[in-house]
C-alpha cells in the first residue's frame, strides 16, 4: 500500500525494475523515459532520505491539528532552519499562507525576520 496514494497491489506479482533504499534515487530512476539509464543502487550508507516527503508523511499520519502543525513547524526547522510561506506552499500547494497563518496564531513558529519564521 503507497503510504502517499493509498493505491495498493500485491508484491508478489510484480516485477522487480529497479530497487534502492533512497527515495529520490528511485524518483530519478523512475522519471526516466529511458531505462536503461536507471542508476545503480547506492550502498546504505550513502542513503540520502527525502526529508520533505517524510515530512509530509509524518503530518499527515498525525492526528488533531495542533499535533500537525507542530510536526510541520519543527520538522521545517529542522530540515531548513529557517523558513518562509513559499516552503510551506511547496509542501501543500494552495495552502501555505492558510498553514503558516495557523502555525502563528498557535503560537508555534516566531518571525525571526521579515518572512521568515522557525519554531517558537
């Protein structure tokens, strides 16, 4: 089961393309028209995780709004530092100035300078 569209099938009888523990080694490999292009799989050592897709996972599979939106706020500062209304729009598109607008009237996130926020 896709943990991002719920679409699911059995493993079982699918065929094995490509395989890697990163994510966006798996991402490139798949947007390739070419497949004979796929690149090699990385030790696991060298795995370089999505953190923002793990990041939208975790919001996601957290319950009640303000658990959320503090999962959102500390996994941005964590993973940028800093951040901005065009981060969280990347993340849920059409929603950044609705979501940062609640991260501050919760009193989750402080604006360290013009635009630019982090956990309070």
């Amino acid at each position: 089961m896709c943990p991002y569209c719920s679409r699911g099938c059995k493993t079982e009888d699918m065929d094995v393309v490509f395989r890697d523990r990163d994510q966006s080694v798996v991402r490139r490999a798949f947007s390739s028209v070419d497949s004979s292009k796929y690149p090699e799989p990385r030790k696991k050592s060298d795995i370089d995780p999505d953190p923002l897709s793990t990041l939208v996972y975790e919001y996601e599979h957290t319950p009640g709004t303000i658990e959320k939106l503090t999962v959102l706020a500390n996994g941005l500062t964590r993973i940028k530092g800093e951040f901005n209304e065009k981060d969280v729009e990347e993340l849920f598109p059409g929603k950044g100035k609705a979501m940062l607008s609640n991260l501050i009237s919760a009193d989750l996130v402080i604006e360290i300078r013009f635009g630019m926020y982090k956990t309070a």
